[in-house]
C-alpha cells in the first residue's frame, strides 16, 4: 500500500461543494479584506474556544508576535518557552527583541514542566509560552499560578490543539491570550496561511486589531506602529465552513489515535497521560522509539510516509543562538532523536492503520 502522511483530496471530497460556495460568496460580495466572512468567523472561532474575543491574522506565527507585542514584550524582556517546538514560536520572541529562554520538557510527556518554569523565572521575566504540542495541553493550571504569582501574561502556543480541552475548558481559554494557526494539514486549517488571537480581555483585544492593520483607528490615522497581518476575507470563509466539523473531526482523529494506540501501545515509549477531563486533540501522532531512523527506512520501505516533529531542537540550530537556555534540556534532546509521526487525518482508512501497524510490528519482530 501506499499510504501519504496527508491526504487533501479526502476532505475536498467531503466539502468540496462548501467551499466553493464559500469562493463564490466572497467574490460575489466584493469585499477581500476585512469584510463580513472575517468577523463572522473571528466570533464562531472565538465562541468554539470559550473566549470573548477573536482576532484573525496573517498566520499563527503573527499570533504569537502581535500578542506578544499586546504585552508590551520588548528589549530587555525575557520569555520563557520550550525547545522542542516549531521556529515560530521562538521566532516570535526575538521580533519582539526580547530573549527565548528556554526550559526542559517533563521526562514522561512532550510538554513544558512546570518546575523548572518556576525555576527560570527572573526580574525581567515578563511572559510565558507553553506549548500544547501534538493536540494536547500543557499543564495550565500550575502555569497560571506561577504566571500570578509573578504577575506574568501567558500566551497560549494552540497552534496545533484546536478542539482540544484540558480539565474540561478549550484551548484557547486558559491564558491571557492564545495564538492559532489555519496551516493547511491543522485540525482547522485553511487553504493557504492564516492565523488567529483568542482572549478574554477587552483591552487586549483593542490593541490587536490596531496592531494587525497599520495601527489605525480610522483610515489613514494611526495611532501606534502595526503592521499589515489581516486574515482575508477568502480564506476566513473557508474556515467558516470547515469549522461546524472541527468536533467531528477531531472525534474521528482520537478514534484513528486509539486504533493506533492498541496496536502500538508496547512500542511506544511516551503515552498520552491525561488529566481528568482533558483530552489530546491528535494534530499528530507522534511514536517515540529508540530506533527511530531506522523504523522510518523500513515504514518507507513499505509505502507509509512518515515525518518528524521536529528533529533537532531550537537550541541545537544556527540561527538561534540568542536563546538562554535554563540548566538542561537533556529530555528535549531525547526526544528529538526518538520521536516519528505517523499517518493521522480524518479519513485515514482502518485498513490503512492496520497496514500501518502491520509495518511496525513487523520491524520490531
């Protein structure tokens, strides 16, 4: 079998009528940027994360560096994050001009520990990214505590856990304020780039859409330095019609991850351990093995596409030498070198998992 890591002709097939309806609506209205689809979906987006608010722009790395600017983040500030994560989200703190530190992740899981958050925090700490990575939350509620304690915003890093729930509330909701991407392969995604701030707080949320568009109130009067990062109306409705699925979907994701999970379990050296009332979205699938190139050579080998999410940590990279790094990241680099995702989507077939699995035990035998 061949079995590709994404396969978009499946969900075109499904919702391939809704969106072009969607193309024909907006260029019919005549309205491309900032019209009636985007407001619509910053709202529904908004509602399905349990916040007031909902800002769209041009990608979810703009989410993290508009909200991070909201905070008034700058030079001589600190934020603390995680190693084993996506460029973007340390990429973020550095256009701000402030310093990534980074922290460890905990031993038995691929998420930032609270401990040694604690333990990074200085006087110019002024923030903190926990990453919900692979569809499932960091643990928020020692964060917020830490983050009061010190009186430190919080910005979520949901790019990759839309419709995930941690203690029974949204992704979204647990911060000061939490930054989305519509990459094409997210759980909602559009198609092209987009990216959208959820928060509560009605102050914040002023100050981003001055800051997504030129920092004008009114048309050619601005009112502080921003920038050109609006979500368009295209791509906006897209989403609107994607999003009455995302439930489904992710519904039909945790199905295919407890497949795999039966299947696998013995072979997987990081389980999913969930709090009550939390659950794993599944953006990916992520097997964490001590063989992992070779396990890939043999998946290819058999026709099953796989990628890794990511293979070399921040801190290991040229262009990141700005970064501090808090004591170690010795579990951060041990998981880089072990982790493969494996073929996850909505309309993965289960006789593709079974292939899947079959391929694996067979390497293992």
């Amino acid at each position: 079998m061949q079995i590709p890591f994404y396969d978009f002709s499946r969900e075109t097939s499904e919702i391939g009528p809704n969106i072009h309806a969607a193309l024909e609506r907006v260029i019919s209205s005549g309205a491309f940027i900032m019209g009636d689809e985007l407001k619509s979906f910053e709202t529904e987006f908004a509602q399905s994360c349990a916040c007031t608010y909902g800002v769209g722009v041009a990608s979810g790395t703009d989410a993290l560096f508009l909200a991070l600017t909201a905070f008034g983040i700058g030079t001589g500030d600190e934020v603390i994050t995680v190693s084993n994560t996506f460029a973007a989200t340390v990429l973020a703190i550095l256009y701000t001009g402030a310093t990534p530190v980074l922290v460890d992740i905990e031993e038995t899981s691929h998420l930032i520990d609270v401990a040694r958050v604690e333990q990074a925090v200085t006087e110019k700490t002024k923030a903190i990214i926990p990453v919900h990575l692979f569809g499932t939350c960091a643990e928020m509620d020692g964060i917020m505590e830490i983050a009061r304690r010190h009186s430190l915003f919080v910005l979520e890093d949901a790019c990759q856990a839309h419709g995930a729930l941690y203690r029974g509330r949204p992704a979204g909701s647990l911060g000061d304020a939490a930054a989305f991407s519509f990459y094409p392969t997210k759980n909602l995604g559009a198609y092209g780039d987009g990216g959208l701030i959820t928060t509560k707080i009605r102050d914040l949320y002023e100050k981003l859409l001055l800051l997504r568009n030129y920092g004008q109130k009114d048309r050619y009067r601005h009112l502080m330095i921003g920038y050109n990062s609006r979500l368009d109306e295209i791509q906006a409705a897209f989403l609107r019609e994607k999003l009455p699925h995302l439930e489904e979907w992710v519904d039909k994701r945790q199905k295919a991850a407890r497949v795999y999970d039966e299947g696998l379990g013995e072979i997987n050296l990081i389980k999913p351990d969930l709090a009550e009332g939390s659950t794993h979205a599944y953006y990916l699938y992520v097997l964490s093995v001590d063989d992992r190139d070779l396990l890939r050579d043999h998946l290819s080998s058999k026709g099953v596409q796989t990628l890794i999410h990511y293979p070399v940590p921040i801190h290991k990279q040229q262009a990141f030498k700005k970064v501090r790094i808090h004591d170690d990241l010795r579990n951060a680099e041990k998981r880089s070198s072990q982790i493969v995702s494996l073929p996850l989507h909505p309309w993965i077939r289960e006789d593709e998992m079974s292939y899947v699995i079959e391929s694996i035990r067979e390497h293992y035998r």
